[in-house]
C-alpha cells in the first residue's frame, strides 16, 4: 500500500511542478510537430556496416543533415510485407525550394533497391512536415527482396545549395503485413464510383487537430472546424475499413484585406503506413473563402496495391488514413497574422466488408469498434496506447490530482502511524515518516525551486507518472 500511495504522490508532485508536460506555447506562436511521446533515440549510420537496427511497431528519431544520407537496418522474415515511413520536419521558417525533399529506400544486401517512396516541399516551398515510405512486397513472380534476412533502410534529403542548411528533424516508423493464406485478385480495379457524395449531415462540430500524426485526433463523417495559423500544419485521421471510400475536402475561410498567396493551403492524404496517397496544393487565396479536394479515391481494396499510379496503389489497406493541413506563411504577412477559419468536410461512403485472409493478425491495417470509437470521440494514437489511461487518471489535473494527493498521503498518514506507535512512536518532536507535513514541506519545495523534488529512499523505482506511447 505504501509503495502504491508513493507512486501516486510522485506523480502528482511531477503533475505540481509541470514536469514533463508540453511548453505552453506564446500567443500568436505556430505549434511545433509533435514527435510520437515514446519515440525512441536513434543515430543513422553512414555506411550499411554500422547501422542501428529498427524494430517492427516501434517508433525512432533522429536528425537528418543537409546533403546526409542515413542508413538503419530491419530484420525482415519470409511471411509479410514490410514498410518503413520517414517523417521529414525541417525547422519552421527555414528557407526551401520545391525541389527539397526527403526519400526512403529498402534495399537488399546487393543493393537493389526493393522500393522506395519521396516527398517534397513542391511548389508550396515553405517549411512543413512531410511523409514518404518504402516497401518490401513479396511477389511470387518476383526474385529479388524476397527471402529472410537483413534489409537497410536508406533515408537521403535532396534539395538545392541554397537551401537552409539547418538539419531536419527525422520521425521513423517500421510496420508489417502479413501475407493472406491464399493467393487472390492480382489486377487493379479498373473503376469505381466518381460522383461526389452528398454533403455531410448533422452541420459543423468544432474539433482542433493535431500538430504531428503521434497526436492526430479521429474524425467521422461529417463537417468540422477549426483554426490554422500561417506556418502551421493540423493533423486528423480518418478510420476508412474494407470496401469503403474516403472523400475529403479543406476550405479556408474569408479574410479582410486584399493580396493573393499562391499554394496557400498545401493539404496531404497519408495511408496507415504513411504512404503518400494523394496531395493538393494548388490553392491560391486571395481573400475569399476557398477549397481544396482531392480526385476520387477508390475504395479500399488488397487488390489496390498492383495499380501503377500511387493514389490507388497506396489504399491497400484498411486503418487509419491521415490528413495533413499547412497554411503559408505568406497568408499571414499578406492579410495578418492570426487564426484562420478552416473547414474539413468528410464523407466514408459504402458498408465495411471483410477483410482479406490474413495469415497472421493485420495489426494497424484494419479497423476495430475502438477505432470507431476514438474516432468519435476524438482520440488520438497515443491515447489509444495500453497504459494512456493510467496517464489520464494520474493527469486528471487541478482539483482531481489535488484530491487524490491527498487521500493518498492521509492514507499513507494513518499507516504510518500504526507502524510508528507498534515501536513505540516517534521521537519527540519528530515527524512521522511518510506524514503530510512532510509531504507538504515536499510540495513547497517543488513550488519554491521550480522542479520535481526527488522520491526518497523509500519510494519505488520509476515512480511517477507511465511515459506516453505513440503508435
């Protein structure tokens, strides 16, 4: 019982004194990107001899030079798909080109490339999140990338000599798919439905997005709004099952003043792995209220993945899909810095079917009722983590945490007592260890040095509250 009230109390002396939690952020100031909270540190190698091994579901970060090409290494067996997404976050305001970019490559151990995926700054140009990934499929009709062994991840930044020098920050995810039991549809579907759906019903509902795809919040069909600085990109996800069909729009709302901002609202659709699917950053803002959307998308389908152009061969599988939103910097020297109205419109058109026959389970490539769930309610990946609602009780804030601080230490108050008074009780004048007075001379501490005050001998190891988890 102690160590329990311990763990709580160092908790929320952690919770009292702000440790750990996001930096409040100045009025008028564009988030940063949130990193996935339990991405774990890598440094890429140069060479394929001494680069870091990246394990399947787990989520890495380093930082990607100018003109630096980086190498990891993945573990691959004979019995799935592979992918590996490289999230590139150059510094916000950092001066790019359209020409600047970010590739990932899988290669073989004779170099061959086995797939590979980029993504640039287009003509957009201006300093933003962006995702590609990379593949290893199996083929029976293919030889090459198709036994067990090492595999190496190549991650390399392109751009022009004038380009901002300054390294990007680098977001790493390695997942698998199994292969189905048994061999189906090898061809593409040649059409699918094109008509744009009728608007979403039941009007708008406000929700914020996120600043990274760690901390995207679910959306459902349906009309949302929120706000977008210039600089700033908001991240959403979408649950789309089997045999469904995404449909998305982005409006940026009116403004005063007059000017014109070409490719003012750069918008990205991203797969479950974090594959490219399709991109819109035509929009040219001059003021008035404008939309972006993109072509129609077709249903998802296994059978996708053999089509030749990537906004069909990228809905593959069932998950969750990723939107990402940026506004230019430009909007807000043009017609002032500040918020801007921003309006999502999402339609999931047709019934779930079944999923293919997996071998093995489809992990993220499908979708299940607490996704749907999350998705209502707004939930993001890390949330949806195992220990995420132990982290919400301890983080419950104010008054919540206040009270369970004090149940836990008048708890620990009154054992703490009964073991003093079985020996006898302490000495004169003493304080009881454990007590509230010195839980409180603890808090004060924390108030007046600004920090966490350390757990004493007597507290367990790793008390405080569970680190957060992305993917």
């Amino acid at each position: 019982m102690r160590d329990g009230v311990a763990a709580l109390a160092a908790g929320a002396l952690l919770l009292a004194s702000g440790a750990g939690a996001p930096q409040a952020l100045a009025a008028g100031e564009a988030g940063p990107y949130a990193y996935a909270p339990d991405a774990r540190p890598v440094r890429g190698a140069s060479t394929t001899s001494d680069a870091p091994r990246l394990e399947a579901g787990a989520v890495y970060r380093d930082t990607l030079p100018k003109g630096g090409k980086l190498v990891y290494r993945v573990d691959l067996d004979d019995a799935g798909h592979a992918y590996v997404s490289a999230v590139a976050v150059p510094p916000q305001g950092a001066a790019l080109s359209f020409q600047d970019g970010v590739k990932v490559s899988l290669q073989d151990r004779d170099g061959f490339d086995c797939g590979s995926g980029s993504a640039r700054f287009g003509s957009a140009g201006f300093a933003r999140p962006v995702a590609a990934h990379a593949e290893r499929a199996l083929d029976p009709d293919r030889t090459l990338c198709q036994e067990a062994g090492s595999y190496y991840v190549v991650v390399e930044r392109d751009g022009k000599e004038s380009s901002s020098g300054a390294p990007w920050g680098l977001e790493l995810r390695h997942v698998l798919e199994p292969k189905p039991k048994a061999a189906g549809p090898t061809e593409a579907p040649g059409g699918w439905p094109s008509a744009s759906p009728a608007p979403p019903a039941g009007g708008p509902r406000e929700r914020a997005g996120g600043t990274g795809f760690a901390d995207a919040p679910g959306l459902t069909e349906g009309e949302w709004t929120d706000r977008i600085r210039p600089g700033e990109s908001r991240f959403y996800r979408v649950p789309v099952d089997w045999g469904q069909q995404l449909f998305v729009s982005a409006d940026l709302g009116s403004s005063a003043g007059t000017g014109f901002v070409g490719s003012a609202l750069p918008v990205s659709l991203y797969n479950p792995a974090l594959g490219l699917v399709d991109s819109a950053d035509s929009l040219s803002y001059d003021g008035r209220q404008k939309s972006a959307a993109f072509d129609p998308l077709p249903p998802v389908a296994y059978e996708n993945r053999f089509a030749s152009d990537s906004a069909t061969s990228n809905v593959r599988f069932a998950g969750w899909y990723y939107l990402s939103v940026s506004l230019h910097p430009k909007v807000g020297e043009t017609f002032g810095d500040r918020r801007y109205g921003l309006t999502l419109r999402v339609n999931v058109e047709g019934e779930p079917q079944a999923a293919p026959p997996y071998a093995g389970p489809a992990g993220i490539f499908a979708v299940t009722e607490d996704d749907r769930r999350a998705a209502a309610d707004g939930g993001t990946g890390a949330e949806a983590a195992p220990d995420a609602g132990t982290m919400r009780l301890v983080a419950a804030g104010g008054f919540g945490a206040g009270t369970v601080l004090l149940a836990g230490l008048g708890l620990w108050t009154v054992l703490a007592r009964r073991r003093a008074g079985a020996a006898g009780g302490p000495p004169a004048g003493g304080t009881a260890p454990g007590s509230v007075a010195g839980a409180a001379g603890a808090v004060g501490a924390v108030g007046a040095a600004g920090g966490p005050v350390p757990p004493s001998a007597d507290a367990p190891a790793g008390s405080g509250p569970p680190r957060g988890r992305g993917w």
